[in-house]
C-alpha cells in the first residue's frame, strides 16, 4: 500500500522528472470542435461517469476555463466568431436555412488566414453542414475537406485528421477539426454505450441507425422517429437522453486520445498548442426545451482547454484552472498572441488569462436572431432579452445557476445598467459590421446542400 507520504514523494519526483521544456518558438495550433457539448456532462469539469478520460488526463498540461461562454446558440454565427474573433453581430453570418444565407465578407481575416500569412501549413476536416466551405469557413485553408454526415462521420473526420499530419512537413501547422457526434439525434454505436446506456431501457426511444435511418431516409427523418420516441415529461426518458449523450462523449474523447498518440508518433506533439472547444451546449429539460434554442447557460456555457507545450514560456502556466468569465471570441487573439503574432485592433476578443491573473470582468454577449435572443452576461448578473416578447428577464447566476428566478422587478437599477451594456456593445458590433464589406449570400453547391438536409436544414422549398 502506498503512505500518504510516499504519495507525495512520487509526485514530487514526478514533477522533477517531467517533461523538459523546449525552446519558445512557433507552435502547431490544433484546434478540435465538438458541436453541442455540454461541458457539465464531462468529467474534465467534474461529472462523475468516465465521459472525458483522456481531457482529464491532459488537464495537467494545460488551462481549464470553467466559464467559458459561446456568443450564440447556433453553429454557424458560433464558430465563425471562433475563427474571427469578431461577434456574431459583427460578422454577419448566421445559419444557412431559416436563419439566412449569409457568407462571411471579404475582407474579414480567419485565424487560418493570419497564421497562413505568417507561415504556417493550415487544413481542416470538417463535418460540413452549417461549417461549409460556401459560408467562409475555407478561408484560409490550404485544404478544407468536408465528411458527409452519417453514424461513422466522427471516426473518417479524425482518421483524415490524422492523415493530414504526413502532409505538414517541418513547418508548423494549423489544423482544425470539427465534428457533429454529439448532436441530435444521439445515437452512439453499440460498443461506445457500454457503461453509460441502460441496455434494458423500455422507452419508446429509437437510437440505432439502422432504424433512424433506414435506404432511402434523411437526417431530417432520423431526427423526427428520434425525438417522436420521446416523451418530455418522462424522467426515464430524459436520463436514456443523457445516457445516450454521455456514451456519445466518450466516443470523441476515445478518438482524441488516438489523435494525440498520433501527434506523439509524429514527432509534433511536443510543439503542439491543443484547443478543445464547443460552439454550444444542449438542453435537457431545464427551462421545458430540448436541443438548442434558447441563451440560457445550458445552451451557452461551453468547454474550453488549452493544452500548452512545455515551452520555457508557457510550461509554468500549465496545470491551471481559471474561473475567469471567457467568450469564444476569446481564442483567437490568444493563439496569435501566444505565437509572438500581431493581433488585429478590430478583433472584439481579448487575451485569454492564461496565468490565472483575474483580469477586468468579461461582458459576454450572445445573440439567436431567429428566436428573437438576446443576453449579456456581466459579473454574477444575466440579463436575456425576449424582442417577440418585449420582455426583459434578470438573473443573479452567483445565486441562481440554473436562471430559474427572474429578478428584473425587484432590481430595475441593474437591469437599466445592462440595458444601456448591451446596446453598446450591440451598437459596437454594428460599427465594426458597416467597416467590412457587406455579407454576400452564401453560394453553397449541391453537395453542400446535401450535407445540410442529412443534418436537417433546408426545409422543403430550400
């Protein structure tokens, strides 16, 4: 049996005999999206089943940000301020379908464009639909490969993610890779719901491809037999819900684990900066919703972590957890910062914290258009705008997490002060928008059309 004390001494000699650092120098960026990801069901952020093994693992060589919000519940507008760092409001481009059919303006940089610009190799591998090629989202990009969507998208796009190591040579490189596994409808293989799905579950609940989605089906049709088997009032139900996410989670974290023995067997792995993110979260229930509709924190606090090389720089800063409010707009200033990159003045993101200093608190705005959204998060205050409603709601989230007390009546004084915030900040992006050139319409082919109805866009006449 091992003493506390010999514990302790194991650690110590563990620190003393870890990694050695190497010299500061341009990083590789690999940059990992997992749509709709929740990060209170991964035990990087303390659930307690085993979703997130390998993050957790990594988490000593890193930052954990705890309160990481994304600007918008949609995958489109999020992930295009991911990779601009601008809002969604600023940069125009919402969901192709009901939302619009915006593409990203011309003159607007990506992250691939300025680390392009400054040297570095970039390609992507994507699970296309609402991240497709017509909207912006190659810009930048030596290579943009798109994987059809399907129940084994998630292994070809980090199998093709892998392959695209051979191909960097020894200049550094930006890879980024997005997938659509834990989206709706959950439906993992039968091997990745061991230890996470009830195999006696007795619900009306289909969840097996092969059913969903027979010859001859689309996505939209899976997506209806799924969700038709739920009943929103059965606590059974929601727990098979979550059971199916869970073990949908795992299955990504298995693949990560794998891409980054690769990137060991690649010889990078050491001057490889890692980002693990969401563009959004998913509800369950908590406000009487599912999938991802509102801007409550359900649907926007979102996982972020850094996992940083052991460069005499940034060696001292892994291992930390910060509990700084941070928005997605956030990343992309950080990683051309942490590469000795100019970053641009219009960019609306700020420098990640990565020391753990408590910088000025945060403003985070978020925005769903289509379901007439907004809110700003400021201190412990947040503040959600219903415009079809015409109403505004005040919640103290220190307090009242789960937003589940609307406080607006009793503190009118914040809520005027938050109004005034987010016109603003509303009015901010508006002049940032007028500067680049106007948003033209998404020209998407019919194979990017095809990848948006198997995931469930372009209703009927579109």
């Amino acid at each position: 049996m091992i003493t506390r004390s010999a514990a302790c001494l194991s650690m110590l000699l563990f620190a003393a005999c870890g990694p050695a650092t190497v010299p500061d120098g341009p990083l590789n960026v690999v940059l990992i999206s997992v749509d709709t990801l929740r990060p209170d069901r991964l035990s990087l952020y303390g659930h307690d089943r085993p979703t997130s093994p390998s993050l957790v693992q990594l988490a000593a060589e890193g930052v954990v940000f705890e309160r990481a919000s994304s600007h918008s519940p949609r995958t489109a507008p999020s992930h295009m301020t991911l990779l601009t760092g601008l809002l969604p409001a600023a940069h125009g481009v919402v969901n192709y379908d009901l939302d619009g059919n915006t593409a990203l303006p011309p003159d607007i940089p990506t992250l691939a464009t300025l680390l392009g610009d400054a040297g570095w190799s970039t390609a992507a591998v994507t699970g296309a639909g609402n991240v497709d090629a017509g909207m912006g989202f190659a810009r930048g990009f030596q290579s943009y490969e798109q994987v059809d969507n399907g129940p084994d998208a998630v292994a070809a796009i980090f199998e093709r993610a892998a392959a695209r190591l051979d191909g960097f040579g020894t200049q550094p490189f930006f890879l980024f890779v997005h997938t659509y596994e834990t989206h709706d409808p959950y439906a993992p293989p039968a091997d990745a719901r061991v230890g996470f799905v009830d195999p006696d579950y007795a619900g009306a609940i289909v969840s097996d491809w092969t059913q969903l989605q027979p010859p001859g089906a689309s996505w939209l049709d899976a997506h209806t037999t799924f969700w038709s088997g739920v009943d929103p009032a059965s606590r059974l139900d929601r727990n098979h819900l979550l059971d199916l996410y869970d073990a949908s989670i795992r299955r990504v974290d298995d693949l990560l684990a794998t891409l980054v023995e690769q990137l060991r067997r690649a010889g990078v792995w050491e001057r490889t900066l890692l980002v693990f993110v969401s563009d959004h979260g998913e509800e369950f229930g908590e406000h009487g919703g599912f999938l991802h509709e509102t801007v409550f924190e359900e649907c926007l606090r979102v996982p972020l972590f850094l996992r940083l090389p052991a460069t005499e720089r940034l060696a001292p800063l892994r291992g930390r957890r910060s509990d700084a409010l941070v928005g997605l707009a956030d990343v992309l200033p950080t990683l051309l910062d942490l590469q000795g990159l100019d970053v641009p003045a219009h960019l609306q993101g700020r420098r990640l914290p990565l020391d753990g200093s408590q910088r000025e608190e945060a403003e985070i705005v978020a925005h769903a258009p289509r379901f007439g959204l907004l809110s700003l998060r400021s201190g412990p205050w947040k503040l959600v705008i219903d415009v079809g409603l015409q109403r505004a709601l005040l919640f103290d989230l220190a307090n009242d997490p789960g937003e589940t007390r609307d406080l607006s009546g009793s503190q009118p004084l914040v809520v005027a002060r938050l109004l005034r915030t987010l016109a603003a900040r509303q009015d901010q992006s508006a002049r940032l928008a007028a500067s680049f050139a106007p948003n033209p319409p998404a020209t998407l082919d019919e194979t990017a059309r095809e990848h948006l109805r198997a995931l469930g866009y372009l209703h009927g006449d579109r």
